[in-house]
C-alpha cells in the first residue's frame, strides 16, 4: 500500500507499521448533517425574505397607460418620531410613532386608517414608496412594511431621506 516506503515491520527496535486504517464513517455522517442543515435553512431565508425595492431604479415590468388605471405616487416619510403620508405632493397630518407599553409595539392603526381611505379613492394603487431616515429602527420599518402589504400595496420601494 505505501509504496517503497519503510513500513517499519522489521529491522531492529521493533518499529509499528505506519499504514492505518482511517474510519469515513464519521466524517460522512458529519457531511450529511452539515448538507441536511443547509438545505433547510436556504428554505427558511426565502420565507424571511423582503420583496423590496430600490427607489429610482429601473422597473422590471411595463407600467399601464395612464388612462386605465387611476394610481397616484404615494410616499411615506419614515423618522423615529413620526409618519407622514403623502399622495401626489399633497401631505396628510402626521401620524406620530407610539409603543404599546405592554408589548412595546408601535401602534399603527392610524397609518392603516390611512391606506384604507387610500384605497377608497384609488383602488388600483398598489405602489408605495418609503423614504426612511437613517435613525428608523428595523423592527419599525419591517413593521411598516408588512402594514403595506397586508393594505393591498405589494410595489414596496424604500429610498433613504434626504
């Protein structure tokens, strides 16, 4: 097995042998658990993930003509304090970012209420863009995000304030 090498069986001092017999089997179970693992958690980071994107960037599909759907740009400005909702350069009162003492959620019913009568008026809107400041917690936005879903407005884009 080791070629011209010395094995050592003979000779004086009575020298072990050096060919071993080396146990896979550990090794191969280590590498299907390792596999076993990585193949689950790649499904868990597609369920995590947020379908969002880049203000300002290119569109992947076509908009409509304009006459066919009745839409308006729809901005959301983000600050750790407050919301302020805007449909078309015309601003709505802000709505000011409150935590529930009990669970320490931000309460956003309000901003709800607001999407709603959005919806009223323009049932094809389905675009919202986001502009955040750099001081906005994730949980909030995250938040945020999932309240724009759940209000029919799938097109989520985030743009920083500025």
């Amino acid at each position: 097995m080791a070629g011209g090498m010395d094995l050592g069986s003979g000779g004086k001092g009575g020298k072990k042998a050096l060919d071993m017999a080396v146990n896979l089997v550990p090794f191969i179970d280590l590498m299907a658990v390792t596999i076993s693992f990585l193949i689950m958690t790649a499904v868990w980071t597609q369920i995590g993930r947020l379908q969002v994107s880049q203000a300002g960037g290119p569109s992947s599909a076509e908009e409509p003509p304009a006459e066919q759907t009745k839409t308006v740009q729809l901005t959301l400005a983000v600050t750790p304090e407050q919301l302020v909702l805007s449909a078309d350069q015309a601003a709505f009162d802000p709505i000011p970012i409150v935590r529930d003492t009990n669970t320490g959620k931000i309460d956003l019913s309000k901003l709800t209420e607001r999407f709603k009568e959005i919806k009223e008026k323009f049932p094809d809107q389905s675009a919202i863009t986001l502009q955040t400041d750099d001081k906005v917690r994730y949980d909030v936005l995250v938040r945020i995000i999932d309240e724009c879903l759940g209000n029919q407005l799938p097109q989520v884009s985030v743009m920083a304030a500025g």
